[in-house]
C-alpha cells in the first residue's frame, strides 16, 4: 500500500459524469473508489469498484471502511449520486419524495459523515465536493423542478456551513452547480432545446465539469464555493 498516493471516492460512478470524474482523477494519479448501483468491475488495480444504493443508511460506512482498508486514505469525496424528477409540485408523491430525498441529500449525509471522519483521522485535510444544479438558484418556468430546488440548494447550504466548520482542519468543501450537461440522463438535444437553454447555445459536456471538479482540487484557497458550470445562465438570459 501506497501511503502516499491520494485517494478519492466517488459515488455515482456507473457511468456520465461520475464515470468521466473517475477517470480525470485517475489521470492525476489518485486511486478511486467507484461506486454505484450498477457499476461494473474495473480491471484497473487503482480503482476498487462497489455496487452499492447510497440511499441506503450504512452504504457510507461500508464503502468507505473498504477504501481504508484497500488504500489506507480518504482524500476526497465527489458526490456525483443524484436524482432529477421533473413534475409539477402538487404532482410529486410521497413516493418521488422519499427517492429524491433518498439519493440526493440521505446520500450525501451519509457517505460524507464517513468520508469526512477518515479524513479527520489521518489530520491531513481532505476535499468533498458536490453536484448541484443552477436551477436551485436560477429557476426555469418551463422547467418544473421542485423537488430538485428543495434537495440540491440543501447541498448548497451544507456546502457553506462545512466549508466553515472544517477550515481550520483543512477540509475545503464547494459544489459545481450545473447547466444541462449532454450524459445518460440528457443523451441528445433534438431541435436544439436544451442548448437554447444556455447563453452559450450549447448543452454542457462531461468533460466540462470534470475540468471545474479537477480545477477545485487543485485550488487549495477554494472553498465554500458554488461554481456555476451552466454555460452562463446564472449571469443572465440572451
């Protein structure tokens, strides 16, 4: 074991943004814990793949008590888990609310909980970073996005307060908060809907925000921050 090499785990790895994090951090030479619901084995001895629900109380702990004991470090934790229901408000149900609930703000108590501890026990700092969306506070009236408001501009909230409470413990915490980004959830755009969507008029790629998660990393006087990878819509409308 390598106890000097970083290590990251990333949740939501099977595949779209999470899987194209994985490999910018492999690329900067981390080991990787990959999880995810379906996630697949990797041949790769740097990443140790777990099948698991982050929804699920204890999927934290176990996922990263195996990162500990296969890489012997948590460096950073990228939460790429999460849920998008679009309906308008009255017509969520108990149902979607428990789901959204479930992966988006369960998910990243969780494994952060965990994630953070092991950080904590090695006093070497560590860097948790979360997905969010620019509708939170940019919100769309063509886009119905309650339930997604309510859970990510949690995670934009928590973002803040840990940034605080772990700064002197040199834990830096921050959020990219996203346009659409053209993955398994928006795989085209016909007649250009979604690239209208965005000053720019184009849907965001994977690799446009693993650069802005990468440039995060690398940036140790970042912190609390929320940085919009949304194509300029939270400056303003064309």
């Amino acid at each position: 074991m390598d106890s000097t090499r970083k290590v990251v785990v990333v949740t939501g790895a099977s595949g779209g943004i999470g899987a194209g994090v994985v490999a910018g951090y492999r690329g900067l030479g981390y080991a990787v814990t990959a999880t995810g619901r379906s996630i697949e084995p990797s041949a790769d001895p740097e990443v140790l793949a777990m099948p698991g629900d982050v929804a699920e109380f204890g999927t934290g702990a176990r996922i990263v008590d195996a990162t500990m004991a296969r890489f012997g470090r948590v460096d950073t934790f990228v939460n790429c888990a999460g849920l998008f229901v679009s309906k308008p408000f009255t017509e969520y149900t108990d149902a979607d609310y428990e789901t959204v609930v479930g992966v988006n703000l369960r998910g990243f108590f969780d494994i952060a909980r965990s994630a953070i501890t092991a950080m904590l026990s090695r006093d070497g700092g560590g860097h948790v970073v979360n997905i969010s969306t620019t509708l939170v506070d940019n919100a769309d009236a063509n886009v119905a996005a309650g339930l997604t408001a309510l859970t990510k501009g949690g995670l934009n909230a928590v973002t803040r307060s840990l940034a605080i409470e772990y700064a002197t413990r040199g834990i830096r915490v921050n959020t990219v908060a996203l346009g659409v980004i053209r993955s398994p959830m928006h795989p085209d755009d016909p007649g250009g809907t979604q690239a209208a969507r965005h000053p720019v008029n184009r849907m965001g790629e994977v690799d446009d925000v693993v650069r802005a998660i990468l440039y995060l990393e690398q940036s140790p006087f970042v912190t609390g921050e929320i940085s919009h990878v949304d194509g300029g819509q939270s400056a303003g409308h064309r």
